[in-house]
C-alpha cells in the first residue's frame, strides 16, 4: 500500500518538480540577498507567472508574502513554505471527489475535452476505480467517428468488466449512441454510466453542438442527467487549459476537472490558476497512464509538491 503511494506520489512530485525545480533555484536566488524587498518580489511574481500560476495569482501571491515581511529577513525555505500554504488556501474549496449519487441510477457522467487529453483513458481509470467501490458500470462509446477511439473503450471496458455500449459499423450519431446506452444502462439497473466523447470533429462548432446534443437527449430519460459534466485537461498545455474550459463551459455547463498528465510536466502550475479564476472542483488528477494513476486531488500535498517541500 505504502509502496504503491511512494511509487504515484513520487511520480507526481516527479512531473511538479520540473515546475517547482526551476521555482525553487529561482526563489533560492531571489532570496540569496536574504532580505525581502521590492526587487525580490518583483521577481518572485514574475517566477510565479513563468510557473503557469498566471498573473492575478502570481500578483495576489506576491502580496500576501509581502504583506507580512516586507523588508525583513527571510530564507528561502520560509517563502516556500509560506507560498505553499497559501497556494493550499487556494486549492482546498475546488479539491472535492467526485460524488456517485446512488439513487440515480445511473449517474451519468459526461467525460468531454479536447482530443488527446486523456478522456477515454481517465473513462477507464474511473471504471476500475467504481468497480472496485462495488459500483456496476457502463461505458457508452460516443467517440463514434473513430474505430480505433471504440476499441480502446472496449480495453478498458473488458479490464474494468464494465459492459461497453457500441454502434454497429462506423460512424453514427453520439447522441443517439448516448440515448441507448442510458436505456441500456436503466434496464440493467446499472450506478454509474461514463460517456467518452470525441475531441475532434469536423469543427468546434459541432463538437460543441454534439454535446450539446449529448447532453439534451439524455434529458429525455432523466431530466437531471447528466449528473456529471467533466472535463478532461491535459496539464501539458500550461495556459492553454484556460481557454478549453472556456469554450467547453460555453457548450455545457461543466461541473468538474480531471487533470491529466501531472507525471512529467512543468506546468502543473496551471491547476492553481484555473482553481483561482474558474474555482471549478478537480475531482482528480492523473499522473499516468495505468488504472492506479487517477489520484485524488489533496490540496495541501500538491501545493507542498509543487514548492518543492517534502510532505
Ligand atoms: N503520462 C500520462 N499519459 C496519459 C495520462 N492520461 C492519458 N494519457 C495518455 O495520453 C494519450 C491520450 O489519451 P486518450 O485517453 O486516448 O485521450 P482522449 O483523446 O482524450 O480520449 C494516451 O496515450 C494515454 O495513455 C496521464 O495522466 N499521464
Ligand atoms: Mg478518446
């Protein structure tokens, strides 16, 4: 158990540390002077930025450090410890799991993003993760342009024993594909049912209108599916995940966040921004690519990571 923890935990601190690594020499010249003045927090918001915390956080960051020791002496472990409680302040109110209401069945999570984030792997990881909790699943493959999107969900599908809803053929319409899977689901008194979607279509404007589609129809059946709107981020894009929770949140009303990809990144900075200006729950975080590398997202442990801290 503890093994398995040191092994995802490590992996993870492993991908911050690209971030906090360039951090932690940044502040530790910063703060070679020894005393915090304006100079020092000029660049210390600016290492901020460059870390994808984004520039209202970096500055709000940079003020409350200043605020209580401003001209004093300081080292440099005192400014990271006092960042990563800070940036823990930040993070507690969006670190929240997601929750399978029991009486739904189904709970319906819709799993949207853009191609490549890690959608029909984190469907997967998720299916395992409920099978385990004694949940029964089912996986809808409403990526249905792709053959190769399909047979990836049936992996999982047969890994986790969670039964995987197809179209017959190629192609198809997503939203009738979703439609039979939540009757399917229904009939076999199924808890939980995950909807992998697809990243990319002709343009964004379908993509939008397909989940739109998606998640109208399955309204049809039960006027409060789907209980779940996830996005799925890849932390690899840094800012870029900003304007994907834009767009998406315009087609439909996103409830939540996965974070991918923390394993090996330098940008898993990013995380704090989003929780700063979308304030959207992070319902977990991957660092992986097998089932046990969907974690949860502890605000305290990964604001101590991202410093460079040991926990
Ligand atoms: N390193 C790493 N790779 C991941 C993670 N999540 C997904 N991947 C990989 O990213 C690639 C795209 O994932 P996929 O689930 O197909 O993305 P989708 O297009 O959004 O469905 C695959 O090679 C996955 O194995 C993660 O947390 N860490
Ligand atoms: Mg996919």
């Amino acid at each position: 158990m503890s093994e398995k923890r040191g092994s995802w935990l490590s992996r993870l601190k492993a991908g911050l540390n690209l971030t906090s690594a360039s951090l932690g020499n940044g502040i530790s010249s910063v703060f070679a002077r020894g005393r915090l003045d304006d100079k020092a927090l000029e660049e210390l918001e600016e290492l901020l930025i460059l870390g994808d915390l984004g520039a209202a956080t970096a500055a709000d960051l940079t003020e409350t450090i200043a605020k209580e020791r401003f001209g004093r002496d300081v080292s440099e472990v005192e400014v990271r410890t006092a960042l990563a409680n800070e940036i823990a302040v930040i993070l507690e109110p969006v670190a929240k799991p997601l929750l399978i209401e029991r009486s739904a069945k189904p709970h319906v999570v819709l799993v949207a993003g853009v191609n490549g984030t890690g959608k029909t792997t984190t469907v997967g990881k998720l299916a395992s993760q409920f099978r385990a909790d004694d949940l029964t699943v089912m996986l809808a493959a409403a990526d249905t342009f792709r053959a190769a999107a399909v047979d990836q969900l049936k992996i999982w599908g047969e890994r986790s024993g969670s039964p995987v809803v197809v179209r017959d053929g190629a192609g198809g319409d997503p939203a009738s594909l979703a439609y039979d899977a939540l009757v399917r689901a229904r009939a076999e008194d199924i808890d939980v049912l995950l909807i992998d979607t697809a990243g990319r279509l002709q343009n964004k404007a379908n993509l939008m209108a397909e989940l739109q589609k998606i998640d109208r129809v399955v309204k049809k059946l039960d006027e409060r599916a789907p209980h779940t709107r996830l996005l799925v981020l890849d932390a690899t894009t840094g800012q870029n995940a900003h304007s994907q929770v834009e767009i998406f949140r315009e087609a439909v009303d996103i409830d939540g966040l996965i974070v991918t990809k923390l394993d090996g990144t330098a940008k898993g900075g990013v995380l704090v921004a989003l929780a700063q200006r979308f304030g959207l729950p992070v319902f977990a975080l991957g660092v992986g690519e097998a089932v046990e590398d969907l974690r949860p997202f502890e605000a305290q442990e990964f604001a101590r990571a991202l410093m460079n801290l040991n926990n």
